[in-house]
C-alpha cells in the first residue's frame, strides 16, 4: 500500500492570516476519505494543496509521490480528477455535454480545434453513462440542471482514469432527488477496487457516501480529529467542530446529525 497524499505540518499563510495551520494527514491508495468542518474550515484550501494546485506557505506536501514546490505540477495535475462548483463556471454554456466531459483528456475547458480519438469519445460516452448522463451528449452544458451539471463535473474528473480523485462539495445545493441520486452513484464508484483513492469536503454528514473509509475533521485551519469514520465522526468530535451540541446517529448505513 502506498500513501498518495502525505501532508507534513502543512501551513497556507494569505495576508498574515493561516488558512491552514500544521496540518498533517495521509491518504493511502485504497482510502476513501471525507474532509468535515464548519464554514471557513479550510477544507477547500487542503483540497486544492491535494489537488497540487497551491503551494504550503510552510511543510511539506507529497503528492502522488511527488513533492510540491520540486515538481512539474502541470504534469501532476494530469494524474489528478478534480471536481468543484468553480469548475462549472469555466464550462462555456454552449459546450456540449459529451465535449465538456472529453476535453479533460487535454486538460482544458471549452473544445477548440484539439483532434480526438474514437477511443476518447467511446470511453467519455461510457463515463457519462456511469453517472446517468446517457443521451445527454449533445445537450447544451448552460441548460442542465445544478444536479446534471455535478454529475458533469464528476465524470469529466474520472474521464482520464486519475489515480487520486478529489470532490469538493459534489452535491451542494441540490434538491433531495438529485443529491441522493449524486450520493447513490458516488456510493457505488467508491465501492470499486478499480477506483483511485478519494478525499471528499462537505459539511454535512448526511452528505457522505456509504463505501468511504475515513474523515478528517477540520477547525479554523487545524485538525481536530481524523481517522476511521467509525471513531471519528462522533458525537463529541462533531459538536466541537461545529461549537454547538450535536448528536450523531447512523441510519442504514448514513449519518445524520440532530440537535442534542
């Protein structure tokens, strides 16, 4: 088993402030990780030090094998899926779906005059069968729904095959339809042994797909708790987080959190 993601006393300073404060965690290849913390956690920021797009102001972050800051992160990010509510505002309105979802393959957004293979657009149609876009190929990317356009985002982030996939609030803001059809699909990608490791931020419990394995909980920029979900995302774990009483409760297989 090898670690994908090894953060080390990782500090983001922006204007004196920490963002992020000695943050330390692994993920290992087989790990399905989800990242909780109130409002102004960090979680997005430690996000996007996963997803090689920033630097650590202080520490030291290994990313899949590679240090950042020592390291082409252009052809880092190519091994990366990453999928994040800024993504669906760089998607022109006009884009077809199946194109929005096949331009992953030369990391970039919005289809010029770059040339595809049959076997781009036979495994973007497979992928977007897999996170119930089939038929929607030809549809334009500005008249989907806020649920069709998460699952957009997620299947061009596995479009390329990434070894490390990274989700940023995949079902934030949708209905109860779309987000328990969104939360089913991602159940049962992260069920996979073929799936890469993932790290998931939401700040909702009831949000966290069955199949994943471990949480970090985060507070002002600092761990708080981290961990096997099981141990982790406790009642004490979760009130303190949150600086409110909280009771957590597992029902089939899904938390939910209630005023104590």
């Amino acid at each position: 088993m090898s670690s994908v993601i090894n953060l080390e006393n990782v500090s983001i300073r922006r204007s004196g402030r920490d963002i992020l404060s000695s943050v330390t965690f692994k993920i290992e290849s087989n790990e399905r990780w989800v990242i909780i913390g109130p409002n102004g956690a960090g979680k997005t920021t430690l996000l996007r030090v996963c997803a090689a797009q920033i630097q650590p102001s202080e520490g030291q972050a290994t990313v899949l094998g590679q240090k950042i800051g020592a390291v082409n992160v252009f052809e880092l990010r190519t091994r990366i899926g990453f999928a994040s509510s800024a993504m669906a505002y760089q998607i022109p309105n006009s884009e077809k779906v199946l194109d929005a979802v096949m331009t992953a393959s030369y990391g970039i957004v919005g289809r010029w005059n770059e040339d595809y293979e049959a076997l781009d657009e036979r495994r973007a149609r497979r992928v977007m069968a897999e996170w119930a876009l089939a038929g929607y190929e030809d549809r334009p990317f500005g008249t989907l729904s806020d649920g069709e356009r998460k699952r957009v985002q997620i299947a061009r982030a596995v479009m390329t095959d990434p070894e490390l996939l990274l989700l940023d609030e995949p079902v934030a803001s949708l209905d109860p339809g779309a987000r328990e059809q969104t939360i089913k699909l991602l159940a049962g990608y992260a069920a996979s042994p073929m799936a890469p490791a993932m790290a998931m931020v939401t700040h909702h419990l009831e949000e966290i797909p069955t199949g994943f394995t471990h949480a970090l909980i985060l507070q002002d920029g600092k761990v708080l708790a981290r961990g096997e979900l099981s141990s982790t995302l406790t009642s004490g774990a979760i009130s303190e987080a949150f600086r409110y009483p909280l009771r957590v409760e597992m029902e089939a297989g899904r938390y939910r959190v209630l005023g104590a």
